[in-house]
C-alpha cells in the first residue's frame, strides 16, 4: 500500500491537507495522527471493517479494546451512555489527556469495544487532532500508531517507521508534548478506578471525585489468568530485545553502580542529565533532569526506541518514584522491564 505522508505544522495547519485526511477517513481507510499524549492510528469508529484494518495493521489481538476520539465533550452522547461524573471530569480536564470508559451504545460496533459493552472516550486537545476529528464528522478509533510489541510512537519518524506501507495516510505533526498515553478511569458508584495513569494524575482527578482507587495491575503483575478491568494490561507491554533492569537506591549509590557496571559490562543507561559528566559518554541516552518528571516522561518512548540500535547485553534506568506523573513513568518502565527490579544498598 502507497502511504500518504502529510506534513502539517500544529500552529499553521493547511486546510487542503487535513480535509484530504479526514476524507480518508471517512471513506473507510486509516489515517495516523499526532495528539499530544502519543500518535493514533485512526479508522471510523463507527465503521466494523475500520477497526479490522486497524488491529490488522497493528498485528493487534482483537480483543484489546480501541479508544474513540471526540472532537467535542458532547460527542459522546452519540456513542455512549453518559453520567453526571463524566460531565464533571469533561468540565476539568476537556480537551485533554483523559479517557473515561462509559456504557456503550448501538453506535458503536463491538469490533472496536474487543466484545465490551463499554467503550473507552477521549477528547483529545491536539489541534491537528480536534480539526481531523471535527472533520471526519464521527468518532475516531485510534490506539497509539506503532506496531503491537514496539513503544508507542511520540513523533512523526517513529510512525513512518512503524506503519509505512501499512495503512493509507500519516500525519506527521511533529514532536507530541506530553509523551505518554492518556489517564484512563472508569467511574464505578461514587469512586474512579484508575486503570492506566497518564498526565492527569491522582491527585489531580481526587479534585473531581474523592474517591480514585489506583488498580492494581498500574503496578503489580498480573497473576496468572488473572483478566484485568482494562484488557490491554494483560499483554506483555513493549519490553526491549535486550533486558531492561531498573535500579532502585539512594541516588549517589545508583551512580556509582552505574560507573563500576560501564567498566564490566556492554550496558546502555537510561540516565538524569546531571549524571552526563560523571558516567562514559558510550550508550548514555539522557532522560531529562531528575525533578523534571514531565521531561522524563516526553523522552521516555523514544529512549527506549533509540536503545534497539545500540549493541548492549543490558539496559539500566532508574526506578521511578511514583507521585504525581511518576507513576505513569513507573507503570510504563515496569511493564518495558518485566518488573526487574535491582536494589542497590
Ligand atoms: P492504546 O489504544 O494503545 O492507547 O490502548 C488502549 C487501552 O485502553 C488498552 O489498555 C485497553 O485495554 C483500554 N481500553 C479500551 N477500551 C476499554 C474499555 N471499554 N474498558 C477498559 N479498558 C479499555
Ligand atoms: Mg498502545
């Protein structure tokens, strides 16, 4: 298949470029798109046969549910039963980062609830995402663009590469700005289960809705045949061709592991930039300053990316502490690490 490649500057977007898009779309074929969390691979949310090629151009299980994208809080009326706390999570944090899972409707085929008779909804705030939506005139299904089993893509290079030849068009709108998937919560009574973390943090939803139980697979592995409230926890999450360990300990202590590991093994360390001077230059991918979680957590996917090319027999990275976007960074890190964890005393 030919890929379309549209290059669309966020600030300036041409009018001619995101209607060819949205036409695609429309007439039933996959179009990739930046939102400021990761890329979507987008098909017609209404459409049984768009959500097929999707998961086709994935090499996605079927049953792994896809997110469908409004291009206004209210859309969701057309494709899901809405309530009270949806409208009050809307309301603080619409357009946005979050994804609220709600009682589905006829609308929506169940190719793209994996069965469900929920579906998970998000308004993203991307503006090449809010006009693509908004013009495609229906919801849009889109997971994140990369192919199943590689980081989730937070640039327009990581798509070309991953989906190139696999589906009809990809936006490349440059670099997304938060890095990380979206927050995903179910209401259930008069609490909020969090079932992914994301930008929107806890502490931040605990504004809306006193109660937020955190699930415990955004932490914990799942035991075995254990069947998770949001499906896609239960697959083996991207995890580097070379293991990932995570190292846990007081900061100059992990430092110093990190100089001795450099002399006696081929490693590539995920590090804070005020550890560049102290550590070889060699396999040093910086991750952003130690306090600056959201720097962190933009760079995190294409750090793991980069780490497929250089020659390694291990990867380090520190182990994230767990406040506010740190748990979203924990959750992603564990998961890419298969819960290796090394405490360095
Ligand atoms: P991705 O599309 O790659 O961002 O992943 C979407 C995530 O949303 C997966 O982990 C799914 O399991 C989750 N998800 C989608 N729809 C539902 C739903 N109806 N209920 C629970 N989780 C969902
Ligand atoms: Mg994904």
């Amino acid at each position: 298949m030919n890929t379309r490649i549209f290059k669309i500057s966020p600030t300036t977007p041409k009018e001619k470029d995101i209607t060819d898009a949205a036409d695609i779309l429309k007439s039933g074929g996959l179009v990739a798109f930046p939102t400021e969390t990761v890329y979507g691979l987008g098909g017609d949310a209404t459409d049984p046969d768009a959500a097929k090629k999707i998961y086709s151009a994935k090499g996605r299980p079927s049953d792994n549910p896809l997110i469908i994208h409004i291009a206004t809080p209210e859309d969701a009326e057309r494709y899901a039963y809405t309530t009270e706390i949806y409208y009050k999570l809307a309301k603080a944090f619409m357009p946005g980062p979050l994804t609220v899972i709600l009682k589905k409707r006829n609308t929506v085929p169940e190719t793209v609830t994996g069965g469900l008779d929920t579906v998970a909804v998000r308004c993203p705030a991307h503006p090449i995402a809010h006009e693509l939506i908004a013009r495609a005139g229906v919801a849009i299904a889109a997971p994140s663009a990369n192919l199943s089993g590689s980081p989730s893509p937070t640039c327009g290079e990581h798509v070309i590469s991953d989906m190139n030849g696999r589906i009809d068009a990809i936006i490349d709108g440059g670099e997304c700005d938060i890095g990380l998937e979206s927050t995903i919560v179910k209401p259930d009574g008069n609490s909020l289960i969090l079932l992914r973390p994301g930008a929107i943090t806890a502490d931040a939803l605990s504004c809306v809705c006193e109660k937020v139980v955190i699930s415990e697979a955004v932490t914990e592995a799942l035991k075995e045949n254990e069947r998770p409230l949001s499906p896609g926890m239960k697959y083996k999450h991207y995890a580097p061709s070379v293991p990932l360990t995570l190292l846990d300990g007081e900061d100059a202590k992990v430092l110093e592991f990190l100089k001795n590991s450099q002399k006696t093994e081929k490693c590539a360390i995920l590090c804070y930039a005020e550890e560049l001077s102290a550590l070889l230059p060699e396999r040093l991918i910086d991750i952003g300053k130690k306090d600056d979680l959201n720097t962190q957590a933009s760079r995190l996917f294409a750090a793991l990316r980069n780490t497929e090319a250089l020659e390694c027999d291990i990867i380090y990275a520190h182990l994230p502490k767990t406040q506010g976007i740190g748990l979203a960074l924990y959750n992603r890190l564990i998961r890419a690490a298969a819960h290796t964890v090394k405490h360095i005393n």
